[in-house]
C-alpha cells in the first residue's frame, strides 16, 4: 500500500511541476514547402492540395510500377479530376486505376477506359462459374481451423 501511495504522490508532483511550463520542451520541425494550389471539394471552403500537375504525375508514377503499366492509360488532371482513358484486356484494371488516381490525390474520377470484349466474356465466363477459389465460406474456415 505504501509503494501505491508513493508512486501517486510522485506522479502528482511531476503533474504539478509540468503545469507551469509555457514553452514546449521540443521545437516543432519546420514545415516543409508544398507546391499547393486552392482546390474545391464538393462544395467545401478553399482548401490547400496538391496542384494538378503533381496530382498527374503521382498517379502517372503509381499506374507505371503497378501491374496495369502494360494497358498504358492516359491520365489528365484539371481542377484536381483526373480523367483516365485507354483500352485493356483485363476488366479488374479500370477499377484499379479508378483506385490508384483517388489515392494519388484526385477529387474525382472520369474512368473512361474501354474493356476489350475479350475481357468481357471472360468476367461473364467467371461470374457463370459461381464461386471463385479465393472465396471461402465461413463454415469451411472454421472447419480448417478445428482439424488444427
């Protein structure tokens, strides 16, 4: 009981002591430059973001070390949208670009990248199929984890 009361007392002093403090024990780092311009957001005040130019080439950088490199879209950014066009073979790439420009700091998204039929009758050939492998049921989960 004592050592409980002690620790109390102590951590009550070191309370007290902080409290009159005024200045920071530690500078806060300088903040670094940002090129920014204003960019409205869905009837937001004024806000300071990336300009368009660094928006298109985050999403220009993001789209060429990922996998969807190989479709080469086109990516234009004006008043912080990004409008994506191309064609693929793949139909998952459109979301995914969808994803990589909103990532990389666009308001909105204009995916106009077009499928290749190719494409299209493979995801109806997979939706025909039913469940994918990577989907697994909860009870088949729970089945595994008891055989452990």
């Amino acid at each position: 009981m004592t050592l409980h009361r002690f620790l109390f007392a102590l951590t009550l002093l070191a309370t007290v002591a902080c409290y009159g403090q005024t200045t920071p024990a530690v500078k806060p780092a300088p903040a670094a430059k940002k090129t920014a311009v204003p960019v409205r957001t869905h009837g937001s005040a004024n806000r300071v973001g990336p300009s368009d130019a660094q928006i298109e080439k985050d999403i220009r950088e993001r789209f060429a070390a990922s996998k969807i490199a190989a479709d080469k879209f086109e990516v234009h950014v004006q008043g912080g949208r990004a409008t994506i066009t191309g064609n693929t073979d793949v139909l998952q790439h459109k979301g995914t670009a969808t994803r990589m420009a909103r990532s990389a700091g666009a308001t909105d998204v204009v995916n106009k990248v077009e499928p290749s039929e190719a494409a299209r009758e493979k995801a109806a050939a997979n939706l025909t199929k039913g469940r994918r492998r990577a989907q697994v049921k909860r009870s088949e989960t729970e089945a595994r984890s008891e055989r452990r």
